[in-house]
C-alpha cells in the first residue's frame, strides 16, 4: 500500500504499535523489524495500544495477523472506512454486523487473504511431493484477484448483500456448476 501511494499512519506486531499522524517512513520501519525483530520503539512514532490502532481515524484498516481482532466489543470504536481482512478471521459476525450497520465496506478473508492461503496448500503439495522449484502451473499470488473482486462486488451490489455474502455466494455457485459439468450428482 505504501508503495502505491497511500500514508501508512500505524502499525503492529506483537511487541506493540506505532503511530504518527503525518505517516510512518514504511521502508525504514520493516529495515528495522528485519534487524530487530520489532516495531516497537521505531523512531518518529509515538506507541499507541491495540484498541487505539482499531479505533484511528483512517480509509482502510488492515488487520492482518490475528483472528477475533474486531468483536462486538471494539467494533463500534472502528472508523475505517474499508476493513480488509488480511488475516483469517479477523472479524467476528458480531462485529461484521455493527461495521456493516455503520456503512463500513468490509473486503472479507475469503476474497483479500484466497491466495495466500492457496499459495501456501500447493507449497505444502510441493513439499509432501519431494518437488523443488515452481512447476510454473501457478499464477503468482495475486494474480486474477481483480476479476474476482469485480465479481463478488458485483453480486454485493445487485443482491444488495454484504461481500462476504456476496464471496459465500460466488464461491457456492461456481461449486455447483463444477458438480453440474463434471456430473458428479445427477
């Protein structure tokens, strides 16, 4: 995101979150988590809690390591406009309900973290397999997720549906077609 463009205000890791309003210095920031292991204590940033992060005000909030992140207890407290979910779960339904009841656009796990996880089934493939090197079969991650985006939003707005839904239903109708043509089921 950093390097289309956008101010990076906070960050976290385990040892703790750093912000500053006028935007963090991202390359310098993951130099020092390489070297150090943490972001705490990075330079030109002030340490805020967890709960502070959630509750900045900002576009997208990216929460990306820990499911349960936002529940019903924090959600009210979200201002983000956009919530992508980079992590598996990081949203609970509660939560997914009070963000959607304050117009929040939530981008969620099964559509903003697919490939990831795919990436990481063929890698675990490779490895039972004794096999090295790409068997160049995969897109690189990432690839095609526009298309996919442009199709579950599409079903978000014309069902007038929340994306998870929307994803959840895009997901189960190209299942069923696959069943269909493969004539599993008669």
């Amino acid at each position: 995101m950093h390097q289309a463009g956008a101010k990076i205000i906070a960050v976290s890791d385990s040892t703790g979150c750093v912000y500053n309003r006028d935007g963090l210095n991202v390359p310098e920031l993951m130099h020092m988590k390489a070297l150090c292991g943490h972001v705490d204590g990075f330079p030109e940033s002030e340490p805020i809690l967890p709960h502070e992060l959630l509750a900045l005000g900002c576009d997208i909030l990216v929460p990306a390591a820990l499911e349960n992140t936002i529940v019903a207890e924090n959600a009210g407290t979200v201002r983000a406009r956009i919530i992508a979910e980079a992590a598996n779960g990081p949203v609970t339904p509660a939560a997914d309900r009070i963000l959607e009841s304050k117009g929040a656009f939530v981008i969620p796990d099964i559509l903003c973290n697919a490939g990831g996880v795919t990436v990481s089934y063929f890698e675990w493939v490779q490895d039972e397999q004794h096999c090295s090197g790409s068997s160049g079969h995969l897109q690189p991650p990432g690839a095609g997720d526009e298309d996919r985006f442009s199709d579950v939003l599409k079903i978000h707005v014309e069902r007038k549906v929340p994306m998870r839904i929307a994803a959840n239903m895009l997901g189960i109708g190209r299942v069923a077609e696959a069943v269909q043509i493969r004539g599993i089921y008669p």
